[in-house]
C-alpha cells in the first residue's frame, strides 16, 4: 500500500516540474524575481540539516560508555593511563625486540659456519699458505 502511495507521490511530483519546464519561459520578469527572493528568503529560514559521516569506532573504544550508560560522545576524555599506553605501543615494541632476536641469532649462526671452517683448516695436515697459492686450488679442482 505504502509503495503505491509513493508512485503517485512520485508521479505528481513528476507532472507539476514539467508543467513548471514548460511555463517556466513564459514567466514575466519581475515574477522571475519575487520568486528568487522568495527562494532566498526560504533558504535563511531552513534548518541547517544535521551532517552525519560514518566514524571508525574500535569495538574495545566503546567500552567505558557503554558501562557508564553515556553515549559515546558524551564520554569525558581523560589522560590515558600507562597501562592503556603500552597496551597501544607493546605490538612495536615486540617487533623491535623479534628483528633484534633475528639479527642476534643470524650473527651467532654465521659465527659457528665460520669456527667451523676455521677449525677444518687448522686440523688438516697441509700448511696455511697452500690455501693460499692458486696453483693448489687449481689441483683440487682437478682431483674433484
């Protein structure tokens, strides 16, 4: 029911902006003008309308007004708390601490490859200059 009154409201509304299209020309100038001041007149008086624009709100961020029995937007800002505080910083705090672990442990890594190598090239029974000479990495090369 309510639908079909709006499709005749709609209608109507449709019919009377092409009745005033089509008369709106032959209008004489000084009616053109009374009713742009009435236009202007009617616009002073309207109510501004409430602007509403859609806010990010945490789910955990309504929690004290809704406690309170407040409305969010009533709710008194306070200091926030330290605990409040590193709760908002702790997710940093435990990257900084993650990535100074991994370079720790990547150091510690690479410190035993090379112990190890160096403990392989001290307990073998060639000297350390034949490491050195490019003809002997030549024949290991060859003998591989």
């Amino acid at each position: 029911m309510s639908s079909s009154l709006d499709t005749k409201e709609l209608e109507f509304a449709r019919q009377v902006r092409r009745a005033l299209d089509e008369n709106a020309a032959s209008l004489s100038p000084a009616t053109v003008d009374r009713l742009a001041v009435a236009r202007r007149a009617a616009l002073a008086r309207k109510k501004p309308e409430p602007v509403t624009a859609p806010v990010f709100v945490p789910a955990f961020a309504g929690a004290a007004g809704a406690l309170s029995g407040m409305p969010q937007a009533e709710v008194p800002h306070r200091r926030r708390s330290p605990l409040r505080r590193f709760a908002l910083a702790w997710p940093l705090a435990a990257l900084v601490i993650s990535l100074v672990a991994i370079a720790y442990w990547e150091d510690q890594q690479r410190t035993a490859e090379l112990a190890d190598i160096d403990a392989a090239m001290l307990s073998d029974d060639l000297p350390l200059n034949a490491y050195l000479d490019h003809g002997f990495n030549a024949y290991l090369s060859r003998a591989h």
